[in-house]
C-alpha cells in the first residue's frame, strides 16, 4: 500500500521555496522603490531650501541697496541707471554693505519716467509739499555654478522730495 501523505508532502517542498522566494523578491522591488521616492524628496527639500535661500540673499541685495542713500539720488533725469555688475548703465557707482560684498548679486537702480509724479493719494495733507522720484531697483543673485541655485528680486521705490 502506498503512503499518499509522503507522495504529497514530497511534491510540495520545493512550492514553499518559491512562495518565499517571490514573497523576498516583491519586498525588495518595493523597499527600493520606497527608497527611490525618499531620495527624490529629499532632493525636492534641498531645491526647496535653495531656492528660498536665493530669494533671501536677492532680497538683503535690495535691501542693503536702499540703505545707502547714495543709490537712489534724486537728480539726474529719469531712466538714467546706475548698475553694479551690468554693462551699459548711465552710471556705475552703486556700493553695498560689506557684507554682501560676496554674494555674487548684480544690481540696477534705474531712475522711473517721468523723472519727478505726485505723491500717492492717500498719504496725508502734509505731502502737498513734495514730490516724488520714482525708481525700480532690480536685484539677480547667482549662484548656480556652486550649486546655490539664482533669484531675481525687482522693487519699487517713490522717494519724496519737498518742493523749493
């Protein structure tokens, strides 16, 4: 008489192998996928982070541009520009605070048209006395050949003159 268990049991040794087997293989397709989409997160974090930080760096340009008084000067005509870093500009006299000094930023300041406008509405009885300068100040930060990535930042500014 023949055992029919043992007949059973010796055809089905090799299924577990391969059940276990293709189990193993589905969790590494998916365990190296999950680390594929973790990696290409982490990348889009650090574009993220970079390209904030660009900003940032275009903005302290603006920002240390118009603290110098000397950037924005009320005389001259109006679309005369003067640059650092930019070619073909009225003028190139623009300075930053030391330290922005490596930033790698270049900066134009151009006067706005027309040279002198009213002050804007709504600002009080007290500007009948002024006029106001109009200017554009444009900012590019560049970095990309160190990997920091680049932002342009463009401002406008009304300074007001009194009136003589």
């Amino acid at each position: 008489m023949i055992n029919h268990s043992f007949v059973l049991a010796s055809r089905q040794r090799g299924a577990a192998l391969m059940v276990s087997l293709v189990i193993m293989g589905l969790l590494l397709i998916l365990s190296a996928s999950a680390v594929k989409f973790a990696t290409l997160d982490l990348r889009a974090s650090i574009n993220d982070e970079l390209r904030s930080l660009a900003h940032q760096d275009a903005q302290s340009g603006i920002d240390g541009t118009l603290s110098l008084a000397g950037n924005t000067p009320v005389i001259g005509n109006a679309d005369e520009t003067n640059c650092l870093g930019i070619d073909g500009c009225t003028r190139e006299t623009l300075t930053l605070p030391d330290e922005l000094a490596d930033k790698n930023l270049t900066v134009r300041v151009q006067r706005g048209t027309p040279a002198f406008v009213a002050p804007p509405r709504g600002s009080g009885d007290s500007l009948r006395a002024f006029t106001a300068a109009p200017f554009n100040v444009d900012v590019r930060y560049n970095q990309v050949d160190a990997g920091l990535g680049q932002a342009e930042v463009r401002e406008g500014l009304i300074m007001l003159v009194p009136k003589f």
